[in-house]
C-alpha cells in the first residue's frame, strides 16, 4: 500500500506513466487483489438497484392494521478496496461504459502489431465529457507474474482527450478475469469498483479496451427499507 500511494503521487507530480512496470514488477504482491471473481461475478460487482414498489391495501384492510408503516430511503453503497487495504463503503461515481471490456486487434501500437498487449480507453463525466487525471491501476497476475501499473487519464490523447494506455506486455498472453483495474481521484480515494478481465493469446485481440462512465448523481438508486412502529 506504501508502493500504490507513493507512486500514484508521482504520477500525480509527473504526469508521466512512470510508475508502470513490466509485466514481472512488484513480485510477491498480495494475491489477495488475483483471486477475487469478476465483477460481474462476484462481491465487488456493482450493487443491483432496487427500487421502491407501491404499497397499496384496501379501505377494510388498512382498518384492520394495528402498526403503522413507513418507508425510509437510503442511499446504495457499494464496496471498495479502501487506502488502508481494508473494504470501506462509500458512493462510487463512475461504473463501467456499456459494451467494455472489449477485445481488439492492436490499433494504437502499429508498429508493434502482435508484439505487445495493452489496455486502454477513457473516462467520460454525466455530460459525456473526457475526464482527465484520475490515476488508473491495473494490477493482477499474467503468465504467472505478478502485475501493478499506474496511470492518468488524458495522457493517452490517440485514444481521445481522457484516453489512458498501459501496456502489459510484448506478445498476447491468456488469462481468464486474473486482471483487474481501479479508478482512483487524486487523493488515492477508489471512485470505481475494482473490475476483472480476461485477456486472449491471440493477434486479433491483443488491445484491450475499457470505457468508464460517470454515474448520474441525480439517478442514485436507493434502497427503501420499512420500519414499524
């Protein structure tokens, strides 16, 4: 935790990707942040909505009730790797863009070709506006070796003005949802939930690409519990 927020604070002061590693950086990292499922799978994915249904009864029925009910409204939280390490609750204000991860042959690297493998995209606000400098972390494991990257949105502008790209290696590498990535504000605080990807040994689809979309304060799905008195 020491090594994320020095080096999201030099990425921070830098500008500059400097704190991506090679594939085989920062061995012997906890394999906790390897082994949790995809988020579309498991306890990090976003929370379900729920939403209130009407309570209707009639007149005769609502006489016969001896306990008044009423419905109380809070806000949906959803869990996060917190700066300490632990899992704190908070409001998350991006989630993932519909339609990402999705695989593609490597466009943005031409003169690699098949000798690299990436990720990359870009944040959009409530406006579908570019968001620059949130930090993106990507970290997990490939081929055996563990993975931790750093990076700001908007220094990648080939992907647009709030693109990011982290390259993960010089050839297609397979691996099912062992690879992750985060956002964080500029105050090393998670604004995402932690999401897994899969990655394919193939020429086709050796670029990974990964939108994230602002949540709409004014469409924050709220849970409604009953109390009884």
């Amino acid at each position: 935790m020491l090594m994320r927020t020095a080096c999201i604070a030099l990425v921070v002061l830098l500008g500059l990707s400097a704190c991506t590693s090679p594939i085989v950086s920062r061995q012997g990292e906890n394999a906790s942040n390897t082994t949790a499922p995809h988020a579309g799978q498991g306890s990090d994915k976003s929370p379900t909505p729920a939403f209130p249904l009407p309570l209707s009864a009639s007149p005769t029925e609502a006489s016969k009730a001896t306990d008044v009910v009423q419905i109380q409204s809070m806000p949906v939280t959803s869990s996060a790797p917190g700066a300490s390490g632990g899992i704190s609750t908070q409001q998350l204000q991006y989630r993932l863009q519909a339609g990402t991860p999705r695989s593609l042959a490597n466009f943005i690297q031409p003169d690699a070709g098949c000798n690299w493998m990436g990720v990359g995209g870009q944040v959009f606000d409530s406006h579908k506006q570019p968001v620059i400098s949130l930090v993106v972390e990507v970290g997990g494991k490939l081929a055996g070796a563990d993975v931790f990257h750093l990076e700001l949105t908007g220094n990648q502008t080939d992907l647009g003005p709030g693109g990011y790209l982290i390259t993960l290696s010089n050839r297609p590498i397979a691996s099912s949802e062992s690879m992750w990535i985060l956002l964080y504000d500029l105050a090393g605080q998670p604004v995402s939930n932690k999401v897994y990807f899969s990655t394919a040994q193939r020429c086709d689809s050796n670029f990974i690409l990964i939108n994230f979309v602002e949540i709409n304060p004014n469409l924050v799905p709220r849970m409604y519990f009953p109390i009884i008195y």
